[in-house]
C-alpha cells in the first residue's frame, strides 16, 4: 500500500485540467511501440531476476546503427557489445597470461559489464553524467545496451554510448598512464565532443530557440537576468537547483527543490524550467533568459511538442506560463556553461524539503561561481 502511495505521488501532475489519457510509460511519446514493448519486457524479466544473456545481438545491431552519434562511439559500442574489448576477462579467455581481476576495483573480474557499469571507478562517472541508471541484474553488457536503447530515446541512448566510451578511455590511463581523471572531467570531455560533432554536423544548430553554444557561461544583456537551471537524480528522488545572476555576473539568489520519486532525467529537467516560469509569472517579471542544458526540453518548448507522457504534460504547462510571461527566453547551453546549476541540483540532493530562496551563495556553487565570470 505504501508503495502504491508513494508511486502515485510521483506523477506529476498538470497545473490545468486534462481529460485523462492512457500513455505507454516505456515510450518517450507514450505510445506503444514494438522496441519499447521490447525493452518493457527485458525491465520485467529483469526486475523478476529471471534474466539470462540471451539478448538478441541482431536486435541489437539493427538498433545501435540508428543512433546518430559520433562514429568512434558507435564502433566502441559495438565492439564492447561484441566482447571485443581487450579486458582482462577477454584476455583470459584468449590464453593471455594475466590476472583476471579488474586492475583498479580488485574485487571482480574485469568484464566488459564490469569495466563500464559495475566498478566502482565507473559509478562516479555515471553519478556526475546525471544519467538514471537502471537497476538490474544485467548478464553482460549488450544485455544492459538493449535494456537502456530501449528505456530511453535515441537522443539521450547517444550519451550513454558517449559515457561509456569515456569510462574505457579513463581506464586505459589509469592503467597505462597511472592517471586518474576526475569524473566531471570525463563527463565533460565526452560530452563536449558528443555536443561538437551534433553542431559540426549541423542536427543541433536549428533546433533551438537562441543559440548559446559558448563552453563558457555568459553574461545576459544589460538590464536582463539570467537563471541558469538544472536537475538532478538519485535513486530515490531528483532536484533541480536555479541560479539567478545580474547583467554583470553578480550573484543575485538561488532556489532549489527535491522531487521525491522522480528519477527520469527529463522529466527531472522539465521539472526545474517549469518551477523556474513559475517563479517568473507569480513576480510578474520580464527581461529573463532562463538557461537549460537539456537540449530536449529547449526543442520541446520551441516545437510545443507534448506527448502523452509525464514529460509532455510538464512541458505543455511551460507553454501555458510562457504565454503570460514578456521578454523572457528559454534557451540551450552547454553543460560547462551551466555547471553552477547542476552543481546546485547536485548539491541539494540531501535536502528532504523545499530550499526556497538564498541570497547567499551555497558552499558547493562557489567556485562554479567564480569560474563563470
Ligand atoms: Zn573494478
């Protein structure tokens, strides 16, 4: 019972009335669709603890090819999916002498599933991504890549292919090198380049509202605010934090806000820009550029795109405040340009209840903070 109640608690509710609609949880338009119907199946049998390693590579491969996505990821992808990494279990297999123990855990053999989701020196990296990670009792790694293609759109898949590629090349240089890369490093560097070859290739550059590609965040015009806004998730909640800062950079408050239960990035990040065109209306203000890195929000907004989920019922809310509002942009921005926010969000994950407003910047912003400007 309890559990029941606290599952319908987490539905996000729209702030207008709607006639109630079925929607297909597993799909990002709430539609049902035979890969989603797929990727359904695999939670279920997952969750029931009957999985095998019997996922269809075929299926796999027909779907990993649709992805649109930096070439070097997609090959990494298949090669990981094939085994083809030069893991120590791999290695073992083909009578390489080596020990078969993950070099930098100690505590498990160093499979592919092991090296790119189960260790240790990868949850950190996962964590910092930002990116929901599904518990189950994935047999091997093509086994997680079908659960997670299908648990997600193609556009959010392309980051955790990015991820991945980022935690093998992580661990060749601590291994190697003797390295140890910090995780936000990791993060960052594959997602600038994940965001640098959407731009090159030009899939990005008209889909959003204003362009504001600049890895460095900037300063609005003379006389506008800026409210830099982000989520994020842990297993059992997500938060969004927002920042507000003057025409010169100046720190003017931040709010932020724990969302017990939702753990859809997403929805998480629609969450965070609808609270923020609340704030805005209730103060009845103009001249604010309201800054995301969720480039899916920022397209759904633009396009007034609301599918029949959670998702797009936040978002049909936000075009229902935006219609009252004046002079008040919802913009894309790189995630080193919003890090003060997602440091933020990040931040407040131990709050249980509403951090309404400081005027003061919070230990953890600091030095985001003092990089921006
Ligand atoms: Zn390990």
């Amino acid at each position: 019972m309890a559990r029941d109640a606290d599952l319908i608690l987490s539905i996000p509710l729209p702030m207008s009335s709607r006639e109630d609609q079925i929607s297909w949880s597993f799909d990002a338009r709430g539609e049902y669709t035979a890969r989603s119907g797929y990727g359904a199946l695999r939670c279920f049998r997952q969750s029931a603890a009957l999985v095998a390693s019997d996922v269809d590579s075929n299926f796999v491969w027909a779907q990993l090819w649709k992805v649109t996505t930096p070439p070097k990821f997609l090959n990494f992808a298949w090669r990981a999916a094939r085994n083809c990494l030069p893991t120590r279990f791999a290695l073992t297999i083909r009578h390489v002498d080596t020990p078969m123990c993950c070099p930098i855990c100690r505590s498990e053999p160093e499979t592919t599933l092991h090296a790119l989701i189960e260790c240790v020196a990868a949850r950190d990296v996962w964590d910092e991504s930002g990116l929901a990670m599904l518990q189950g009792n994935f047999g091997s790694f093509v086994d997680w890549l079908a659960t997670m293609f299908a648990y997600c759109d193609s556009v959010v898949f392309a980051k955790y292919l990015a991820v991945c590629w980022g935690l093998w090349w992580r661990r060749n240089d601590i291994v190697w090198n003797g390295k140890i890369r910090h995780s936000q490093q990791v993060v960052n560097g594959c997602f600038t380049m994940l965001e640098s070859w959407f731009h090159a290739n030009e899939t990005l550059a008209t889909a959003v509202i204003v362009p504001s590609y600049s890895s460095k965040w900037q300063k609005p015009d003379y006389g506008w605010i800026k409210i830099n806004v982000d989520g994020a998730v842990f297993p059992d909640k997500g938060a969004i934090g927002a920042i507000f800062r003057d025409h010169q950079g100046r720190f003017m408050g931040d709010f932020a806000k724990p969302f017990p239960h939702q753990t859809l990035p997403e929805v998480v990040e629609a969450l965070g820009v609808h609270e923020v065109l609340s704030w805005i209306h209730e103060r009845s203000r103009s001249k604010i550029v309201v800054e995301t890195d969720c480039l899916r929000v920022v397209q759904a907004i633009q396009h007034k795109s609301c599918p029949n989920t959670s998702f797009g019922f936040i978002i049909a809310d936000c075009l229902d405040v935006l219609q009252h509002l004046v002079d008040v942009q919802v913009v894309y921005a790189r995630r080193s340009a919003n890090s003060a926010a997602h440091c933020l969000a990040k931040g407040v994950g131990s709050f249980t209840s509403l951090h309404i407003w400081g005027y003061t910047p919070p230990q953890c912003i600091l030095s985001c903070l003092h990089y921006d400007v």
